[in-house]
C-alpha cells in the first residue's frame, strides 16, 4: 500500500529491511527514488532527529559517481527518511550468497570501486562506519567492468551515526557489525577514516576467499580476533594484492593506506588478477569453539544483544534490540566493548589459515581427533580401570 513520506515523495512498496528500519520504491518529482524510512522509535528520538537534521547538509552535497546520492531527508510527525537515488540491481551480499566468492579480478574492480566512494567521503570530513556486503549496490544496468563486475556504490552514509545517539548508547558500545570493526573500536576508540578502510579490506577478504578473516563463532569472540590476531595469507593471488590486503587489515590504524591511495593501488592490480579463477580453497566451516576459553562451560562476555544463529559462512550479525525482520542483515549493532583483560584472553596467532580442502585446521577438534591407534589403547585402559575398580569394591565387601 501506498503512503506518502512529507510532502513531496509517496514510497510504494518495500524492497528491503533492516535494523534501522525498510526500504521502499518510492517516486519523487524527478522520478523513481529509494526511501529509507527509519523505526518509528528512531523516529521519536528528539536527539536523533536534531542530529538528522545536522547532518543533512554533510549527505547532501556528498557527490560522486560511486556513492548512492542521497536526494533529501525527511522529517515529517512520525516519519524520518532517507531518500535516495535508486540503484536498479542488487547488492553485495547477495551475489556473495549466490556465488560464494569473486573471481580476483571482480573482487579487485568492486574494492576499487569503493574506495574511490570512501576517498570522496572522507575528504568531505564524512567517515561511513559501516562498510559491508550489505551496503554495496551492483548497477545491473551500468556497463559491467573488469572481470565482468557491475559498477559498484556505496550506500548508507551516514545512518551508522545516526543510530549512535548518545542517549541509545552508552560510551562502552560499539556500533557496527563485528565482522568488519576495525580493533581501534573494539578498544574503544572514537571511529576516523582507517575504520573504512579495515572494513573494505575485509570486504574483499571476503570477496576472494568467501568467509571473513576473523569471523565465526561467538560474536565476543570475532571482536576479540580483531585485536589479538594476525590475518591468514591467501593463497593463490599475486603476492603484491595480498601485501596490500594487509597493510589495509594492520592493527595500527595509521599503518593503513588512504582510501585514495588503496584505489589507485588496486586498479594497478588489476592486469596481474585479470583472468584468474575464484580461489580453490577450504569452505568455512571452522567449529564453533576454537579455544577453551570459549567452550559451552566458559562462554565470552555478556553482550548488550543476543547473538543471532552462526550462518555457514560470511558475516555474524546481530540486531539491534527492538528490530524487525532483517532479511539483508542491515545491521547497526549495540554491543558492550570487552574489558582489557578478556580481550587479552584469547589466544595470540593467525586466524583462520585456509587451507586445501578437505585438510583439518591445525589446532581445530577436527585436527586432534584420536587415531584408531590411540582409540585402542585408551579403551584397555578403560577396560583395566573398570577391573581395578570391581576388585576394589570386592576387596572393601570382604
């Protein structure tokens, strides 16, 4: 059903939802466009609106051909919206979900794409926050580009701020989806330009290997890999693509490259990926406890929100307390930063080393499964204990 967001846009139908609220087709005075209508509760948040209304002139006049342009912001009663240039094809995520991980040369040309979005952004003063699969649109109807890849945009600017109210967060949350935090906020840093920039470089981590470099599992423990883990070399890639993968996941935020100097980089790149196939390596299937530290008996820290079930592969997402239905996992989540001391309690290595597949991951359950060797001989001990301890009740009876 129709229904009209102020006085100048009616949203038809719902194309989309998330935490922060839906996404509908809308028609505007210049044709088609996308709304993003926010939460009512969102909606009747005085501090929220205010700071809506600042960032206004900031969204407005951020333009550049890789940005979903974002048109007008409305307020009007009840309704807080978004409207913004509509992106016929799909997003990120779900071609993810479809082919499970990009030919290098795609994967490249998309990396490319947004960080040339993030370089305007930034350079307008405007840090994104929330960079995922997600929040990546493909133009269906663009000329595709290297390795067949549709032109990529980046959307969403600005909504990961305007969640973070004071008044809905404390200074110990964390907004953001786990996966893709840079370990400055984990650690409770105030978010600069370097957290896009960790967070595109695990997007096309991702894109390449098909699963995230510090994910699955319990989410207290994917922000906790963030900062106590080294990433996983990728094999079969060009050893300068991978360098620059990790300079762009270092810890130290300053180590990372700017986003325009990391667009430039990769379109170098991208003659030596050209032709290359999708990686052959391991599905991710880690366990979900890797370290005792986080068995059933010794679970991580109590979060603000209730972890939502582990998918196979790709992002953990959890869902702002009061969300609806989240069908494409457009998350801004509140979580509690871990103290010093349970982030130091995790062990210290490299994450998630893929490997060929069918091989067990060294230091996984899977890796220390007895041999039929070993099964024998523990089950004549077994058998001995059993005898032992019958001639022991005997002996007591006597």
């Amino acid at each position: 059903m129709a229904r009209k967001i102020g006085s100048r846009y009616t949203a038809h139908q719902i194309v989309g939802r998330g935490s922060a609220g839906t996404v509908w087709l809308g028609e505007g005075p210049e044709g088609p466009v996308a709304v993003k209508l926010l939460r009512e509760d969102l909606a009747s948040d005085q501090d929220l609106v205010e700071r809506f209304v600042q960032e206004r002139s900031a969204l407005l006049c951020l333009d550049h051909p890789r940005v979903v342009g974002v048109r007008d912001l409305v307020v009007d009663g009840n309704d807080l919206a978004l409207v913004m240039d509509l992106v016929r094809g799909t997003d990120l995520r779900t071609r993810l979900e479809h082919e499970r991980r990009l030919a290098p040369e795609a994967a490249v040309a998309i990396a490319a794409d947004i960080a040339d979005a993030l370089a305007a952004a930034h350079s307008a003063g405007i840090v994104h926050r929330d960079v995922k699969p997600e929040n990546v649109l493909l133009d269906a109807l663009a000329p595709a580009g290297p390795g067949g890849a549709p032109p990529a945009l980046l959307t969403d600017f600005g909504v990961a701020k305007l969640i973070d109210s004071p008044r809905r967060t404390r200074a110990t949350a964390i907004i953001g989806t786990p996966d893709y935090l840079a370990p400055e906020i984990v650690e409770g840093l105030p978010p600069r330009a370097s957290v896009d920039i960790y967070a595109l470089a695990t997007v096309l981590y991702e894109l390449l290997a098909g699963f995230t470099p510090f994910g699955g599992g319990h989410p207290g423990a994917v922000l906790r890999r963030h900062v106590t883990e080294s990433v996983a070399p990728l094999p079969g890639i060009p050893d300068e693509l991978w360098q620059l993968i990790h300079q762009c996941l270092a810890k130290a935020p300053a180590s990372r490259l700017r986003a325009a100097e990391l667009a430039s980089r990769l379109r170098e790149l991208l003659p030596s990926v050209a032709g290359l196939p999708p990686l052959d390596i391991d599905e991710h299937t880690e366990e979900m406890y890797e370290d005792d530290s986080l068995s059933p008996e010794n679970p991580a820290p109590e979060e603000t929100t209730a972890p939502a079930p582990v998918p196979a592969a790709g992002a953990v997402p959890l869902v702002h307390s009061g969300a609806g239905p989240d069908s494409n996992r457009d998350t801004h989540t509140s979580m509690r930063v871990p103290g010093a001391d349970e982030l130091a309690g995790g062990a210290h290595g490299t994450a998630r080393a893929p490997r060929s597949p069918g091989a067990p991951r060294a230091g996984s359950a899977r890796h220390h499964r007895p041999t039929p060797e070993r099964r024998t001989r523990l089950g004549v001990l077994s058998a001995l204990l059993v005898v032992l301890l019958a001639l022991t009740v005997l002996f007591i009876a006597l």
